[in-house]
C-alpha cells in the first residue's frame, strides 16, 4: 500500500536567495523574456516570488537557445550568483534548460514592459496575460495582504469567521438593485449585503466577521462602482459606542499596514508604494464635514442629507491637508440616508449613530451601531412603512436578547485601488462585473 | 478635533483566567440560565469564550435578582475564584448587575441544556436561537479552523489568495445544474466552482487558492447535498505529478490538526472531538478500492465506471480496519466521470489523473491534473462534443503558455460535518439552502 505522508521534499527550489551564492540550484518558471546579448543571453524567468534573472552561455548552457520562446514553462539547473544589476541581487548561471511546457502562439500583450501600454478595456479583456505582468499582478498580492491582515487582526481580537448564504428570500436593505433568480420554482435574491446574517450571529459569538462576495444590480457605470465585489464585513457586541467599530478599524489598518511592510515588501517596491499613515485618524460630524469643505473649497451645500462624490473628495482633501491625514471618519450620518436597522442618535434622531470611513476621498467603509431593542425595531420599521415579511428570522432574534453592537463593511476592491494609487476600481478586480462585463 | 488610535482599552475584560484569582473584574456576556437555590443563585454568563459561572450572594450582590431574566445582556463587576467544579474552573462572585438588554419574550428553545433535544428542521429554522447553545456554536468555531488551517498552511507554501467572480457568462462543468439570471438583460450563471478561473491564475500566481460560496441547481434531496456550499479550492502549477496535489492536501490536514489541537482545544472538549491521524494517508486506484470493497464485504460491483455512495462507505471501512485510517485517497478516475479539463492517464486514457478523498466513507475532496496543453485541450473538447463558445479567454490563456499544474476542491461543510460526528451536512452549515430552504 502507498501512503501520502504530508509535502514532498522537492529537488526544484522555492526561492533562491543570496545565501546560495555559488550553490548548483534548480528552479523552474516561466520564461518571461529573453535578450540576446550575442553568445550570451539573459532569460528572464517569471516566478511567484518575483524575476530571475539566468544567463545562458553559448558552450557552457547545455541547450539550443533557438528551442527557447517566450512565455514557455522551464525547469533549469544552474549556479547562483549575487549580481547587483539583477533583479533582488541575485542571477543564476544557466548550466541545463528543461522545457516543461510551450505556447501555441505569440503573446498577444507585451507583458515583460514595465508599464503595460494597454488600455483597461484590453487589459480586462485579456486578462489571464495581462496580469502576468509583475507590476499589474503584485496589485491583487497587496489585496491579498489586506484580506489576510483583516482576518488575522479578527481573530487575534476574538472575532469568529462566518460563511452565510448568498442566496436568499429577500435582500438585507430591500429595494431595487436586488439580482433575482429562480429557486427551484421560488423567487430568490443574491445578497447585498450579509448584514443580517452577522446580527443574527452577534447573539451567538459576541464578533464575526466575512470576507465574501455581495451582489448589487446598481445600474451605475462609474470608476467606482462594481455590480460584484468582495466585502470585509465585522459585526461586534457589547459595544459602549459607535466609536468602538471605528476604533476597531483602526486597529485593523494598523495591523493591516504592519503586515503589509513586513511580508509584501517586494510588492510595495514594484508599486513604488508609501503605505498611509494611519496611527491616529480624525473623525468629524457629517454636517461640520460639509461646512468645512465649502468653508474652505467655496463648494455650495447643494443637499444637506447626502454627501456627494465631490465632497467627499474636498472632504478628503481637507483633512489631507489640515491634519495630513489620507483617512477621516465621518460620522452621524442623516437617519433618512441610512437603513432601518441604523441606530438614531438619542441626542437628535435626524442623525444616526454611524459612520463612513473615507480614503482620498472615497468612501471604503459604511458602518455604525445598530438597534438591538426589539421594541425599537418594531417602531422603526412602522416609521418608514416597512412590512416584517421575510424578516421573521431576523426579528426573532431580536425578540430573545441582543447585546448592543454595531459592525462594517469595507470595500475591498476600493481600498486596494487607495493604497495601490489607481483610479478605477477595476484596476483592482480580478474579473470586474459590471454592467456590460460579464466574462471572462 | 478628535482621533481615532486603534482599539480601546477597557475595563471589561475579554477573558477571565485563573490567574486572576481574587482580583475584582468586570465582564459582559448573556444570561445563559439563572439557577436559584435560596439565597444563592448561579447565574451562567454565555461570553464568546465559554461559559462563565457567576454566583449570585443575598445581602452580598448589590442587585436584585428578580430583575433578572434569561437572554439578558449584562455587564458584571465580581471577584474571580477559582473553583474546580465551575465550567473552566473559575467562578465570579458577583458584587455588581448592571444590565445592558432585556428580551422581549420567552425563549423558544432550552438552548442552555448540554444536548438540544431538537428537530434538526426546528433548529434551522430559529438557527439564531439554537446555535446560542454551545454545543452547537463550537461546531461553526471547529469550521473557522478549518478554514483557518487551510489557508494559513497555503500562505506559507507559497500559495496567492484570489477572489473570484460567482456571476459569470457560463458554468465551468456546463451541465443542468446551473442557476440562471437575468444580468442587465443578458442571461448569466451562478459559479458552480472557481475552477476556470483558478487556473487562468495559475498562468500568473503559480498557486492560487479561494475560499468562497458555490452553487449547485441540484435536485438531490440527501443528507450530503447542499445547494450552495463554501468551497475550498487551491490550484498549482509546476507538479511533477497528481500526487503533488495529494501530498499538499495531507500537508493541509496535517497542518489544521494542529492547529485545531492548539487553538480550538475547549471545542473539541465539548464535542468529544478526537482528532484524525493524518500522518500518512492510504492511496488506491479507484478500480482496485472496488474490488477490495466487493472482495472483503461481498458487494455486487454494478458501475464498473462510477463510486456509489455505499461503495464510498465500504471502501471508508476496509482503510479503517486494514490500515486504521479514516482517509483515503482513491485515484485514476474513469474518464467519463470527469470534465473535460482532467488529464488523462497516458498509460490508460479511459482513466485520468485524478483523485478523490474519502473521510469516514464520504467525499470530501475530488481533484487531479488538469490538461496544460492547448492542442490537447480542443482535442478533447472535440472529442466531447463539445464548443468553445464562451471559452475563449480560459482557452487563450493556454495558447500562451501554462505549467503542468493541477488542483482541488474540498467541501467545507461536509468535512466539518465528518470532524465533528454529525451525519446531516445542514448540521455543520450555518444557514443550509436545499431544495426547500431559502430561509432564514
């Protein structure tokens, strides 16, 4: 009988470092480029950890170079050796080349340039060779790093991960940008939002957090909106205020931005990124945020209950340039702005007890405490002519006892476009849906 | 202008231990049970972390405890003591009650009695009340490690999270098993596997992996189908063979035991959980597991081509009594059974490369090589039937060169549900969708 006994020692290496220098190594990878230097040629090979550069010597590389194209897979054997001119200071002295596999066709995209010369459009279109570029691919590597320093901060704060159903009876936040679909002969929706789901289990782990995809039919076609996206959500109980989530957020960019400096720091080379500031955030009344953009911009208050996309970027500025800071919180939003299940400021229920977080002047998080009084709920709802169908489940919970709490929700998609410095959120989506995206 | 810093310290403790023994604290949690026995009374605390047992003392708790009901929240200030037969060996006696939430009704279910004597049908549908028994949160939290080990055991092999998109133009198995919607008037399908797209990014990342919901138009009615799922998929490139896949896989299992054993340690004590030994795991070719099931427990072998399901449970018991393994890996599917991207074995094309991993007789894994090679990819899409239509991009990016790679997906749910000795799947998901729950 044979047995698996865990991962194989392998002969092929993971990563070469200067430490080898001198050492025979095999490495395998993808051939990202080749320069012919007359009877010396360097082959760029693409690996998961970055460029390396090989040096084929005619006579002493055992292998027809003219066997080789670009974007074939390899396997070579050759010496190490610290070179300052390569990338991350190392080059490997080509002794044998190994083909392990070979294209059908020429590259459609120059992917090897620094900068890919290629419109968005084409870029989403081809997407599977375009991010075989390493500026564009270490993009969804600081992704990456964000995700995984949400979780890992989560859980270090006691949070408990939770997976809810992205099919559902009807949508956390009602209204019109529901997608629907047929359940097996019953009308269905994709979530907008876990929202409910997170509620519900605050009653049962205290802190849950999500990391999944929600589903928004918006016929909005901006830089800024996406119909599918991945959202960072946490829920937390026995809060004293509001300001707990925005607290614990902050707690999470800190992390987030630690983890980012120590294990993506070839990434934030690549991108040429300064990662943010984030050891004190400012936080500031929705209504104060929109006198001091048109205090200081001149910028009209066109709606006193919404804050448009140019406030929020004069906002940003503002607090950019008076506290230099990238994030500001802004806080009490308008009641009528936010969902039932917002909690009203006791002090004045015009406003609520929630908050947007805002990054350059974009809104990457909505969050805020939410009602946790059964009686309260009720009254709400009948306030804004809500029924209570299909939130039975919902409201029961509230019915057998509910720590006060509050949670958020971050844009992934938008927060690495921030901190990576792209325009449009697409840059930053692996396969953007939009309303006229759909494939690949 | 004020700022946020990161997280607040408070004056509530996030946990009590022993060594706090005679300090005065102060805790939250929610009235778990209230036990009166005269002027004393035990009032059980159901905090994240466990149950916390609370003594009540007339004359002594500055209180009255007649205001107490169970499915409040509270905030507690006591005196720690440690007393061996308190759950944890702890126990708070109680100076200060100071209540944060009160229920509106009566609680439907016992939830603080050590077994729920519930229907499963009862529990899923008040799934917010009856997971507030503890026995049933710490299989969610026993979930949470396992998602946890899998993907902080691929991090640190190298492996890139990806997001990937679950509206799509089409299905990546094809087949009847698709939902469908309307997308801004064009007709789409929800993700049935990452598959396409996970290897697309093996083109970039050499190793991918997601965790993300699934979805399945089944119309089985069993108690190991779901109709949307938490998928647990990784795919690598550069193999030597499909049992680099299955080694990784042992690798994973390996790592999440231990982190289970020593993270999740009061779980599994409440559970009774002993953990799996997976320091090797069996392997038998899919033919020869038919035969040694037929062979030892006289089963008519009907399918030459397919495992049912009660030849998956003979085949769990013959690698458990012969070789004391609850898993097994049984390989070299017959090709018919598998889509038309799995490698087919060159020494017998009617079989592929390919793997499934039996636990305790079930599924819980399938996986293998894939096809690398463009001309070999149309040559079995031809050989099916089948079109390229709405493969385009998957099929490009083998035009332009991919490693020999393969990969795997694993049922979150079903593998919770085998580690924790539960026999219906819906009983290690949250919220279950069938074909007749869509709700909560």
């Amino acid at each position: 009988m044979e047995f698996l006994t865990g991962i194989r020692e392998k002969e092929v290496l993971d990563s070469v470092t200067q430490s080898m220098d001198g050492e025979i190594v095999k490495v395998n990878g993808a051939v990202h480029t080749i320069r012919h230097m007359g009877d010396v040629a360097f082959i760029i090979l693409r690996r998961r950890d970055g460029l390396l550069q090989c040096v084929y010597e005619a006579g002493i590389t055992d292998f027809d170079l003219k066997q080789l194209r670009e974007a074939a897979c390899v396997e070579v054997e050759g010496v190490v050796r610290c070179e300052e001119r390569a990338p991350w200071g190392i080059e490997l002295r080509l002794k044998k080349v190994h083909i392990l596999s070979e294209p059908s066709e020429p590259m459609p995209l120059a992917i090897s340039k620094w900068k890919l010369n290629t419109s968005l459009e084409a870029k989403l279109n081809m997407r599977s060779i375009s991010l075989r570029n390493i500026r564009e691919r270490a993009k969804f590597r600081i992704q990456e790093g964000i995700v995984r320093g949400f979780r890992d901060f989560l859980y270090e704060q006691g949070f408990t991960e939770i997976h809810t159903p992205k099919i559902g009876a009807r949508g956390a936040e009602g209204g019109s940008n529901l997608f629907r679909l047929d359940y097996f002969h019953h009308p269905a929706v994709l979530a907008q939002s876990p929202q409910f789901y997170k509620q519900m289990m605050v009653g049962v782990f205290d802190r849950v957090f999500e990391t999944g995809p929600v589903f928004r039919a918006e016929k909005h076609n901006t830089k800024r909106h996406l119909n599918e996206y991945t959202s960072l959500d946490f829920e937390m109980g026995y809060i004293d205020s509001f300001e707990d989530i925005m607290a614990m957020e902050t707690g999470f960019l800190q992390y987030t931005m630690r983890l980012l400096a120590s294990e993506y720091g070839r990434e934030l080379k690549l991108l040429d990124i300064s990662l943010p500031h984030v050891e004190r955030i400012p936080t500031v009344r929705f209504d104060r945020a929109k006198e001091l953009a048109a205090e200081k911009y001149g910028h009209k208050i066109r709606n006193p209950y919404d804050l448009e996309p140019e406030e929020e970027v004069l906002i940003g500025r503002f607090f950019q340039e008076e506290y230099e800071s990238d994030f500001v919180f802004v806080t009490h939003y308008p009641s009528k702005k936010r969902p039932f299940y917002a909690m009203d400021d006791p002090a004045d229920p015009k406003f609520t007890l929630s908050f947007d977080l805002l990054y350059k002047g974009m809104e990457i998080t909505t969050g805020g405490q939410r009602i946790h009084e059964y009686p309260m709920l009720l009254k709400k709802l009948a306030a804004r002519g809500m029924t209570e169908d299909g939130m039975e489940q919902y409201l029961n919970t509230f019915k057998h006892g509910m720590p006060p709490h509050g949670g958020l929700g971050i844009g992934l998609e938008r927060l690495t476009m921030k901190l990576v410095g792209e325009e449009n959120v697409r840059e930053t989506t692996l396969f953007p849906r939009d309303l006229g995206r759909l494939e690949p």
